[in-house]
C-alpha cells in the first residue's frame, strides 16, 4: 500500500492512478487518512456478483451518474435499471409532479412539431 498526501495527488493525479493499479493508495491530509483510491478496472472486484449494480446504483442514488450511464455501467437496459432502482425505492423520475407535467408537456410539444415532414431546400 501506498501513501500520499493531497498535494501530491493536485500536482500529479495520473502517478496516484497509477499507483492504484498495484495496489490500493491512502490520500492523507495533515498525515490522517482521508481517501482510499482503488482500482475498479480489476475484473476480479467488479467480476464480482452484484458489485457493478450496487455501484451504479449508489451512485445513480447520489446523481453522480444519470439513469443511461448507471444501466450501462450495471450491464443493464434503461428500462431493466429503472425497474432494480424503483424496487430498492430509488425515484427514477426526479423533481416535482408540476415539473413532470411540465418536462411531459414539452416533450410533447416538441413530438408534435418534429413529426411534420421537412421541406426540401
């Protein structure tokens, strides 16, 4: 393992990655531990059953990842993570009924006039 501080991770984040492709890295900040880099590109943690799910869902959870990039990473359709979201009590429809309404509206509207045929020009 190991160790760096935060400094060295701001001037040099590509050599911290790297790093972590060995073995896991400690971030330390004024000599405590703060983070822990690991690498993911390891099929040997993310092979694992459900890791990839979990960790798409979690960050779906904290809209670090939008639902396309969380199904995606999960190895899932949009339609299939929205369900495993929804059934863990995860909104897959985000904001106010009013703002729905209105999102739905516009996508509407805008159905409806791109559906007219384009002139030639």
């Amino acid at each position: 393992m190991k160790a760096v501080n935060i400094r060295q991770l701001k001037n040099n984040p590509s050599e911290a990655l790297r790093e972590a492709r060995k073995h896991p890295v400690v971030v330390l900040n004024r000599d405590q531990p703060e983070a822990l880099l690991v690498h993911l590109d390891d099929e040997a943690l993310l092979g694992e059953p459900g890791v990839r799910r979990a960790l798409a869902t979690a960050l779906y959870r904290d809209e670090s990842l939008s639902l396309g990039q969380a199904a995606r990473l999960a190895g899932l359709s949009a339609a299939e993570f929205m369900q495993h979201a929804s059934r863990l009590g995860i909104p897959v429809v985000r904001g106010t009924a009013a703002g729905v309404r209105e999102d739905a509206q516009a996508i509407a509207a805008w159905r409806k006039g791109s559906s007219r045929p384009t002139q030639a020009r």
